[in-house]
C-alpha cells in the first residue's frame, strides 16, 4: 500500500469538495462567525483556513441597476439573498468572487474599507455621478 495520497478526480468547472465531521459546538461557532461577518459558512471556513496567507481583500458588489435613481446605493446581500443599502450587512466578496459577479454597466466591485470611507463621509447618501465614479475608480475591482 502506498503513503502517497490519491489525489482527488478534478471534473471541469467544478472546484473540489472537502466533508469535515466536527464537534456540534465548533459547527454553532462557524455559523454564528459567519453570520456577524455576513458571509457564508464555506466562505468563512476558507477565510480562517488562509489565515496564515496575507490579508483577505473584501469587496462589495454595487447594483447599478437598482441603485439608479434612488437616494442611496444598493449592494449584492450574501448568498444570492436579494439586496440592501445597508453595508454592514452586504455581502462580501473574494477578489476572485468580486470578478466573476461583475457585469459592466449592471454591478461593480468595490473595496469594502472604501465602501465605509464614503460612507463616513455621507458620499454613499444621494450619490451623483461623480461620487459614484469616485467610488469605483478608487475601490473598483
């Protein structure tokens, strides 16, 4: 028998697929992190799991579509589960993630730490079309 470890049988598209068992109160905690961080539970177990690498670049997605002509800016929520113009409770995206939602003229990616500097700074409040070219040439993906 050999030490080497099979590696798994790649399919085209699909990324690999890794079955954890674990302790009931390990499993409540991930979901509860998870929650705060408004994010998925495969999103944040990735997350801790690269906590050894750089830091994780975050981003929103900016709906230009359902953000045109309303009084503030609307964000992709987590895990397909509609919309909202409250940051703290958008979705967060990989890089990787940011690039595959982004549809020019329909969404935009935009750095979470800019998101919440504009926001600071009630940019995100009524924004005309500087403010939102601001927005996506300074945190845009």
């Amino acid at each position: 028998m050999s030490d080497t470890p099979k590696l798994c049988r790649k399919k085209p598209g699909r990324k690999p697929v890794v079955t954890v068992r674990m302790p009931r109160e390990l499993f409540d905690r991930l979901h509860l992190e998870a929650d705060e961080h408004g994010t998925s539970v495969n999103k944040w177990c990735i997350h801790k799991l690269r906590q050894e690498a750089p830091p994780l670049e975050l981003f929103l997605i900016l709906s230009l579509k359902w953000s045109r002509g309303r009084d503030e800016l609307v964000w992709y929520m987590p895990n397909s589960r509609g919309y909202t113009a409250n940051l703290d409770i958008a979705g967060r995206f990989t890089r990787e993630e940011a690039g595959e939602l982004v549809c020019e003229g329909v969404t935009s990616a935009v750095d979470v730490n800019v998101a919440y500097d504009l926001a600071e700074r009630k940019a995100v409040v009524a924004p005309d079309a500087n403010e939102l070219e601001k927005l996506l040439a300074e945190g845009g993906l």
